[in-house]
C-alpha cells in the first residue's frame, strides 16, 4: 500500500487552498476550444459535499442559474481545475449539505459564515 501512496504523491497539486463544506468557492476549470486553444470558465457556488482522501479526494459544488439548480463534482487534483478561489466561509453543522437541494432563493445559497475572505 505504501507503493501506491508513493506512486500518487508525485500526481498530487500543490497550493490548494484549505476550504471545507459551506464555503462559497469560484472553481476556474480549463475548457479547450481547439487543438491549441484553452478558455477558463469559472463556476461558483456553495461547496455541499467533500469525499475521498489523497489523488481520489473530490468534492460537490452547487449553484442556482436561472432558478435551475446545478451540481458539478470536480477531482480535487485534477488537471482541469487551474485555480480554486474561497469567496467566504461558511458554518454548518453538517458534513454533507444534501437538504439545500429542496430550498428555493436566497435559503438556497446563503449559508452563514464566521468571516469574510477576499
């Protein structure tokens, strides 16, 4: 087993911000749009749900666009994400924030946070 962890240390990124579950965060993932072109397309929303450890550790972010909600799960280390942002911090008493999928408007996406970060 301790080869493995090995192995994946060397796939792991570095200068990731620390940021936990109710946290709004702004994700800047790489979308190419040739053979030599990349665009960075930004998706920002509240972090509802984080899993895994090491290279397989990802986490669940939701938005609401158009009154539509939008989860998106991203790879922690993945090579598509360029930048992770935290906009603010938030405090829950969960660890996974499924129950945010039933509620509508401002309930939806304001969670109560300790401090502001920019």
């Amino acid at each position: 087993m301790d080869k493995l962890k090995a192995i994946e240390e060397g796939y792991l990124k570095t200068g990731i911000p620390h940021f936990n579950v109710g946290d709004t965060v702004k994700v800047l993932v790489k979308i190419p749009e040739g053979p030599d072109r990349i665009r960075l397309h930004p998706f920002e929303g509240v972090v509802i749900a984080k899993k895994g450890s090491g290279i397989r550790e990802s986490f669940t972010v939701r938005k609401v666009s158009y009154g539509e909600g939008i989860e998106r799960v991203f790879p922690l280390h993945s090579p598509n994400i360029e930048k992770i942002e935290v906009l603010r911090s938030g405090k829950v008493r969960r660890a996974k924030l499924y129950y945010l999928r039933g509620r509508i408007g401002k309930s939806a996406t304001k969670i109560e946070g300790q401090q502001e970060r920019t």
